[in-house]
C-alpha cells in the first residue's frame, strides 16, 4: 500500500474514497446494464463494464497527471478553460449531438469521443471562480468590483446551458453561490441574488402553467411534466414511474443486505445504470450500503475542509473547496432525486454513474482536488499559514 | 475576525449544511423503507406480477377436401401514443418527414405532404391516443417495424402496433354466410352461420398464466402451478367442395347481374347423404354489388310456383288417381276454379295430353284440374295435406345452422274451394329452396328422404371427435311405381318439355322449372314479380347429385326457369361432372369407341408402356428412340437412330424428350412456343458441334 502511494501522493484518503466509489461502481454497473446487455449486446454481459473500466481508467490516468501539476498554474488554466468553454457551450447548442432529445453533446473530431460541454464548463467554471475570488479577497465587499466579476461568469455559463439542460444550469448556480459564500462574498450580495433568483424562477415557473402547452417549444414541456409529477406526489401510481420504481427499490434493500446482482428493479427502472445507480446500490446492498456512500461523499468534503484549513495560498483553498462542494452537491442533488427529496434532475453520481464524460470530468476535479493537497503536505512542514 | 477565520467559518457552515442534507437523504431513504415499505413492496408485485387470459386457439373451418374456409391470423394495429410523442418532440421532429414519405409510398392514398400535416396535427392535438391504421397484415407489420418512429417503439415516438387476432376466410365471398361469423363484445353477441352455431366447439377454452412485466412493456410468463393451459378450439369440417362452390357463385354473380335480379341461391346436394357441397346466396346491397349477405336457401320461402307440381303428382301416383297416361283436357288454356282463372303460359296445341306430357310443359291447368277433381273434398283435402306434410313442407328445415323459415302451408281445415287447385300448381304456400330440394332429393334416392347436412365431422388434434352420417328421415317417402313414374316426368322436362336446353349427349339431367309469381310486399301481385328456379338431379340414369336453383325477381332478359336458373344449372352440374369419376364412363369403353392415336415419338419403353395400356401390342427394336406410324389400322413402329455428332430429326418429339436428347449431346438449346417440335433450326443430318446453339420452336 505505501508503496503505491509514493506514486499517488497528496490526501490518502482521498484516494482511499476514489477507489471505494469506483468499486461500488463497477458492481452497481455490472448489475444494472444487464438487462441491456441482452437487448443491446446479445448477452455480453461484461461489455458495459468493461467499457465503463476503460474510462475509469483514462479518468484514472488523468487523475494523476492532474494532481502531478502544481496546482498554482490551474488559475491560469482556469481562465482560459472558462473563455474556451463559452464558445463551446454556443456550439453544441446549435450543433450539438442528440442523445435522449437534448443537445448536451459534442463528438471530439478525430477521437469521436462525445462529451457533454456542461460537465466541462462546470468545472472550468468552479476553478475560473477560485482564480477570481482568490484575486477579489481584499475588496470582496464591493459590488462593482468584487461581486459582479464573480457573478457574471457565473450566469453567462448557466444561461448558455439552460435551454438544453435547465436542472444543470440552476445546479450550477447553486454551486457557484455556495462557493462564493465559501468565498468571503457579502451576505447582503448573496441575499440579493437569492431573491432575484427567487422572482424569476417563480416568473419562470408561471409562465411554464399559464402558457398553453402547444406554444412550448423544445425541452419546456418536459420541465413542466417533471415539475407536475414532482408537485403532485399523491403516493400512489400517479407518482412519476420511475420515482416509484426507484421507492420500491429501496423499500426491497431494507436496512441489511447483500445481493450484489440481485435487484429485481433495475428490470423497471429506465436508466438504472446512471441517474438511479443510487438506488440500484440501496436496493442491492440496504440502506447501510447506501449510507457508506453519503458518508464516502461527505468524509471526502470533510478532508476538502481539511486543505481549507491548511492551505496556504487563498487559491489553493478555494480551489479544493469549490470543486469538493461541486461534487458533494452534485452527489447529494443526485441522491436526493432517488429518494424523490427534490424532482427528477438527471444528474449524474460522481464517479459511481455509468458514463465516460461524466467519468472523466469527475476525475480531472478530483486531481486538482490532490493536487492542492498535495503541495499543501509538501509546505506545510515549511511555510506557516499565510493568506495572500 | 481575519479572513481566513472567516473563509473556515462559512467553510465550516457549508460542511454542516451538506452534511444535513446526507442526513436527510438517508432519514427519507429510511422513511421510504420502514413506513412506506410495506406499501411499496405490495405495489412491486401488483405492478408486476399479474395473472394474464390465454386466449384459446379459434379452430378452423374446413371445406370437405381438407381447404381452409375460416382460420384466424394475427392482424395488427397502428396506434399513436400523443402524449410520448410530445414527451421526445425532438425525435418526432426529426423523423416525420420520413415516415410521412414511407406512409405515402406504401398506402399510396394520401400524399407525403398530407400525411406529414396529419401527423402534426395529431403531434400537438389535445388527444392522448388514436388508431391511425387498421388491420395491418403481418407480414406489412414486419416491414414497417423498422420504420423511423415505429421502430422507436411506444415509450420513445409514441408509436405503437397493436396486435390482435382476425378471423379471415381464405376464400373471401364463397358461402360466406353459411361459414357465417361471430363477435362477442361486452354488449351483445352476434353471429350467423357456422360460426355462430359451432362457436362453443371453436372457441375452446382460454387459459391464464401469472405473467411478470419488465422494462420495454414486456412480460414474461411465470412457472406456477396455478397456470392452465388453453384449450385450443375444435375444427369443423363442413361438406361444401369448394371448387363447385366457386364455380356456382361465379354462375350466380353472373346470371343475376345478366338479369338484374334481386337475389339468388343455388343449392347442390348428395343425394345418398343429404350432405350439402355448394350453398351460394347472393343478394343485391346498396353499392349494387351482389354479396352473400343472407341464406336465400334456407331464410327464405316464396310461392314455389311449377316446382310444386311435383309434389303434387306425386301425391295423385300415390293415391292411384293417377298415372304417366292419364289424360288432361288443357281446353283452351285457361281454367275458372269457383271464380278464379288458373291460366297456361301458352295456348295448348294440343287439348288432350297425357299426365307426362302435361308436365313436361308445366301445365297450370292439367295439374289445377286433376287436384280439383281428387282432393277439393273435405277428406282429399286432408289427404292431400297429408302427403304435403310428409314431403316435408310444413316444418322448417333441420339443418345444422340457424335461420331456417317456418314454410306457409295453412292447415287443410282452412282451406277454401279455391286453395287446392293453386296450390296443387305451387301457390297459396310458401316453401323455401331446401325444402323443395330435400324433396326432390328424395326422388332422385329411390324414394328415401335423408336430412340435409352441412358438416361432415368435427375433429380436434387431426383426431375425429363427432362425425356426422347421414340420418334418415323417411325410409320410404314413396312408392317405387310412383318414384318410376316421376322420373320419367322429369326426365321427359328436360329431354323434350320445358328444359330442353340443359340436354347434353354427356350429361343427361332430369327436372322441373318453375316460374313463380311472386308477391311484393304490401303491392302483392300487381307489379310482375317473378321468381324462376330449376330443380333437378344428375345423372338421370343413376342420380348423384340434386340441385335447385332460385333467381328472385329477374328484371331483364328473361325471366323463366329454364333460361334464368336453368343456365346455372348447367354450369353447376358440368363443373361436377368434370370433376366426378362416377359419371364418366371408363376408358375401356372409349378405347372400344375410338380409334388409337399416334402417340409422340419419343422413348422406346415408354411408348411401349403406353400402347399396352391400350391394348395394342407392338414390336420395336432395342434402339433407345422409336417412331410410330400408322399403316391402314397397322400400327408400325420404326426405328429412330441417333448418331453422335449428327443433329438428328426431332420434329414430331415432345419437349421433355428433345431437351434430353439434344442437351446430352451438348447443345443449347432455345425454346419457342409450347407443344410438340415444329420444326429445328439444325436440319437433321447436319453434322453438330458441343455448344451449339439450336432453336427449337413448338406448336
């Protein structure tokens, strides 16, 4: 074990997460892709597992390479990741691969990987957020010149991948507030866009009913269906089919289990195998299994604090504490949606949903994630905490 | 407070937050599972798991040579799911445009543009669900499963087929409504024919399977000891030969169009078994179109008219009033019974015939006048009842669908002084054709009357379950003198009466026309309404088969017996007689008759094979070609020699000889016309090389 961490360096026990989430990946994948397996792949029942192993592994390549870099020079890269990604969100909006009828794909020339701009532009985003509230941190209080700089990047990502992708967009937001609350900024700012925020999501939302359903163009009829079956949860089979598919999920997992392969749901669920891996994992191994996942998540926050705390460099610290709270969200909005908390958003697990983009994102945050720490370990023997 | 107290502060309180929310996730995970649990899992299982119908298996209906005239197929059809249409609206975007075109192309009734604006206005219409085609066969259905859309299935476009079952008959419109049909519905059942009368025996007994659903709206079946099996439907053969069925319907189409008749049936019968092996109906609807949309046959009694004068005589033979040679004064040709005229057709140029004679010509008078005398009493009156009610005519038909019509023959008690003598000619009554064919019937069967059948036997498995023979209803319904006497009548009708035009030298025939008038409705008798009909059997010598033909109200081209339903008739009776060995006479006695032909040159043995078959005997060498010829009554074989390398002479061959013979020694050969070789395009002799091309043409 020590020896392969001289090769993995920074927080061990971030590590030790990556690898139990992958682990509970793999045997949820294997369970879950079965059905689709014999449907699609003439009973290949490794094929998706397999193919999911091999982007895990490229993530895991990544992961390493990323946590390698000295974590200073991702402000740099932050600022040109984020620029890059704006003419890149515009693109796959108007020429984007369609795959479950929305446009949220490229196809990488030459590669012909797709991957979805939105995974990118997240996180490009966090780390540019990091890049400017490390550099606002002496007049953070200022509107004109704290604030907005921190907020406009912010929106201008959310805006361009609302229309094909709005529970991401107000994901993204969420986080980017969080971060910035992380960030020092003024709780009166906060308070403010909370409250706008608010009143155009409440404008929004009546248009969506007022308007009749023939004048809804594109992806708005499907927000209004997700928002009516989430406002109406009358408890029986009115519920959205695959809420209550992934509730008799986890009321079959009980508290104690262990049936790895044995769910019964994912023959019913229709995406058992990204959006509701969660409640395949409950259904297979309980609620104690699906407990050690949200502690997984939450332990991994907890040792993001932790880089906070140690960090030297104002930078270093956001940067570790918005790409762990952006995964730690998405987790949570993730699971939250299984256990029909908030309605369907169709966020994928970090690192434990089937899905080579998602997968490969997840891991260049987790990188820099180590990255930061690492270079925390390497000063901290050194240098006294200082704040730039 | 420094700013990097501060940023672990809110860091700290952003921990403390998310950590809440994993709690919450897994209280409500929890929540879920102890409070909701048992609820949840009850509804996984009555989601899933469900106890489906099997349906049984229809049995089929057979014609009596083993063809299927009623079987059930699978028939699909195409539904549109509006509300998962809207749900992928991308999807449908892209794609109707293409399935538009496929529609158009296929069904070739609308164009690509209009169904494209249909299927938009279906897209955003407030409707949840609409059929959008009916009755897709299965093997279109096969193809157009791997349309755009269709091919998406029901959850993503929407689109979705529906299979059900249809029942179809393989032979569309003949005897159509005696195989019937059968619906059921949550309302009413309803059905005519076989169908209807045996449907206890086809529908067989449905099963049920526990069943459990999976994604994709699937279900498989689940082992229990609870399932059963469905019982698949027995199978009714019925007597009707379908070759004779056809070519009658096609008469009757025919003639009734020809004649611009109302409707029309012909019925043809075995006369040992009573089993019925044609029964066409077919009557004008609205689109002006004949269908078989009623069993004339066995549905409807009209006035029979000159078919009844059978009957009559037949009572007279019987009671020994009269015979063949009893004479008949036709007057003038026009006879007052107690104020009413009974009138012939034409003026007699004859006025004293014999009884035969008189029916041959179907004499209204002679037949009107000879009941008078005999039966107008009180007591003949009952004995001419009699006799009417065990020919059978009082009773409706027993005969294995339903529907027959009860006959109108008021009882002899109510009869006035006018009823015999317009009865004794076929009115004041009303029979159906089956009844007088059942009486005919048992004429042409020396005198035995069997029960008219539709169904040979009813089988499950291929195995035999219920056969039906053949019942008896009267062993002896007449006399042998009487049976002679009638025959001779009838047979007089079409040899030199009435029907002269259905006499053949192959095919002698014996029966009777009729051409009734008939009343209509509320107008009775004032508009010339006319039923023609033909009754006989077949052959004269030695009966077979009997049959009658109906043809109501004919409005153009003639409206008598013998030309309208005698003309089917014919038709009918030679169709079986082509096809019935019995009728023929044997080979040997045309041999006897006629000289042997000259049979085609060809090979040796086989030609020998084929004169001793004849009879003939001839000598012919061991060459492996012969040629015959014919010298005075002689018959002289001659050798054919077939060099190699020499194109040899091969007019006169059939084809399969030729290409044997001239492909073995290498050419190609090229075929024109059929029959025998004309001619070759190698002149015999010529000396041939492998791979030539040679014409040969036939005649």
């Amino acid at each position: 074990m020590s020896n392969v961490f001289k090769y993995l360096q920074g927080d061990r026990l971030i590590w030790l997460v990556v690898f139990l989430l992958i682990g509970f990946s793999m045997l949820g994948i294997y369970s879950s892709t079965s059905t689709l397996a014999f449907r699609l792949q003439g009973g290949n029942t490794e094929y998706y597992v397999m193919k999911q192993f091999f982007y895990v592994a490229i993530g895991f390549g990544l992961m390493f390479v990323t946590h390698l870099v000295d974590y200073r020079y991702y402000s740099r890269i932050a600022q040109i990741l984020w620029i890059a990604s704006i003419p890149l969100l515009i693109y796959t909006m108007f020429f984007g691969t369609e795959l479950n009828d929305a446009n949220r794909w490229i196809t990488i020339p030459l590669v012909g990987l797709t991957f979805q701009t939105s995974d990118l532009a997240k996180l490009a985003l966090i780390m540019y957020l990091a890049r400017q509230l490390s550099l606002k941190q002496d007049n953070i209080s200022d509107f004109k010149e704290a604030f907005l700089p921190i907020l406009l990047p912010t929106l201008l990502t959310a805006i361009l991948i609302a229309p094909e992708n709005l529970s991401t967009a107000l994901i993204i937001v969420f986080t980017g507030v969080f971060v910035m609350f992380v960030g020092r900024v003024s709780l009166k700012h906060i308070a403010l866009l909370a409250g706008s925020g608010i009143l155009i999501l409440s404008l929004f939302l009546t248009l969506l009913f007022v308007m009749p359903e023939s004048a809804l163009k594109g992806r708005t009829l499907t927000w209004k269906h997700r928002v009516e079956s989430f406002s109406n949860p009358t408890g029986n089979a009115d519920e959205e089919y695959q809420v209550l598919q992934s509730k008799i999920a986890i009321a079959k997992g009980g508290i104690v289990n262990l049936n790895a392969g044995g769910s019964d749901q994912k023959n019913f669920l229709p995406h058992p195998y990204s959006d509701f891996i969660y409640s395949i994992i409950i259904e297979e191994y309980g609620l104690l299994g699906g407990g050690v996942i949200v502690l997984l998540y939450l332990f991994f926050l907890y040792r993001c604090v932790r880089i906070v705390l140690k960090a030297p460099k104002a930078f270093g610290a956001f940067l570790a504490a918005g790409l762990g709270i952006a995964l730690v969200i998405q987790a949570m909005i993730n699971m939250a949606v299984v256990v029909n908390l908030v309605p369907v958003t169709g966020v994928t697990l970090p690192l434990v949903s089937m899905g080579g983009s998602s997968a490969i994102f997840t891991s260049i945050a987790f990188g820099i994630i180590l990255s930061v720490s690492r270079n925390v370990e390497l000063q901290s023997g050194e240098e006294n905490l200082e704040m730039a | 407070m420094n700013k990097k107290q501060e940023i672990v502060v809110r860091v700290r309180i952003g921990f403390l937050a998310i950590c809440l929310v994993g709690a919450a996730i897994l209280a409500r995970a929890f929540y879920i599972q102890s409070y909701q649990g048992n609820y949840y899992l009850s509804l996984a299982d009555s989601l899933t798991i469900s106890k489906i119908k099997l349906p049984a298996e229809r049995g089929n209906i057979y014609a009596n040579d083993g063809r299927l005239l009623a079987t059930t197929l699978p028939i699909f059809d195409l539904g549109f799911d509006i509300k998962a249409s809207l749900r992928n609206d991308k999807l449908f975007r892209a794609h109707v445009d293409s399935l538009a075109l496929l529609f158009s192309n296929k069904f070739k009734d609308k164009s690509a543009a209009e169904y494209k604006k249909e299927l938009w206005r279906l897209h955003r219409s407030k409707k949840s669900y609409v059929v959008l085609r009916k009755g897709i066969p299965y093997d279109l259905q096969n193809e157009m499963q791997h349309w755009p859309l269709l091919r998406n299935g029901q959850n993503k476009s929407g689109f979705v087929f529906d299979k059900h079952k249809k029942r179809l008959k393989p032979f569309g419109w003949l005897a159509e409504r005696t195989i019937g049909y059968y619906k059921e519905n949550s309302k009413e059942k309803v059905g005519v024919g076989l169908e209807k009368k045996f449907d206890t025996i086809l529908t067989g007994i449905p099963g049920n399977t526990l069943a459990q659903k999976i994604s994709g709206g699937l279900r498989i079946p689940l082992e229990s000891p609870e399932n059963v099996r469905p019982q698949p439907g027995k199978d009714v053969h019925t007597s009707i030969d379908i070759d004779f069925q056809d070519v009658a319907e096609d008469a009757l189409n025919r003639a009734l169009l020809h004649h611009g008749a109302e409707h029309g049936c012909v019925v043809l019968m075995e006369c040992k078994t009573g089993k019925i092996r044609v029964i066409a109906n077919l009557g004008l609807t609205k689109d002006s179109i004949y269908k078989e949309i009623k069993n004339y046959a066995l549905a409807e009694a009209e006035a029979p008219g000159s078919t009844f004068k059978i009957a009559t005589v037949a009572a007279l033979l019987e009671d020994g009033y009269a015979n063949n040679q009893t004479k008949v004064d036709l007057g003038n040709g026009t006879a007052i019974f107690y104020g009413l005229p009974v009138r012939d057709h034409d003026v007699p140029k004859t006025q004293i015939i014999d009884l035969k004679r008189a029916i041959e010509i179907s004499s209204n008078v002679a037949i009107a006048e000879l009941a008078d005398k005999f039966y107008n009493t009180a007591q003949g009156k009952q004995k001419l009842f009699q006799h009417l009610e065990s020919f059978g005519f009082t009773q409706p038909i027993d005969i294995e669908i339903e529907g027959a019509a009860k006959p109108i023959l008021r009882n002899y008690k109510k009869w006035q002084a006018t009823s015999v003598p317009f009865l004794a000619h076929g009115y004041e009554m009303q029979v159906t054709p089956l009844h007088i064919l059942s009486f005919y019937n048992a004429i042409a069967n020396n005198g035995i009357m069997v029960k008219p059948s539709l169904i040979e036997k009813i089988t499950a498995y291929n195995q035999t379950v219920d056969s039906f023979t053949t019942v008896v209803l009267n062993k002896k319904l007449l006399s042998a003198k009487t049976i002679v006497e009638l025959r001779q009548m009838l047979e007089g009708v079409v040899e030199n009466g009435t029907a002269t035009n259905l006499k053949t030298d192959y095919l002698r025939v014996a029966g009777k026309t009729g051409t009734a008038k008939i009343a209509q409705g509320k107008e009775g008798y004032k508009k010339a309404v006319y039923q023609a009909s033909f009754c006989g059997y077949f052959p004269a010598e030695n009966p077979l088969y009997s049959m009658i033909v109906v043809i109501n109200s004919p409005s153009q081209n003639g409206y008598y017996g013998n030309k309208v339903a005698g003309t089917i008739f014919k038709e009918v009776a030679d169709k079986v007689y082509s096809k019935s060995l019995q009728m023929q006479k044997p080979v040997q006695q045309l041999i006897a008759q006629k000289e042997v032909p000259i049979i085609k040159k060809g090979n040796s043995d086989e030609i020998k094979n084929i004169y001793a078959a004849w009879g003939k005997k001839i000598q012919t060498s061991d060459q492996e070609w012969t040629q015959v010829s014919r010298n005075q009554t002689v018959l002289q074989p001659t050798d054919f020699n077939v060099k190699e390398s020499v194109m040899p002479e091969v007019v006169g061959m059939g084809l399969r000889d030729v290409l044997y013979l001239l492909e073995n020694m290498g050419l190609k050969v090229n075929i024109v016309g059929q029959g025998m070789v004309k001619s070759q395009s190698i002149k015999a002799g010529e000396p041939i090389v492998k791979g030539t091309q040679v014409v040969i043409e036939l005649s």
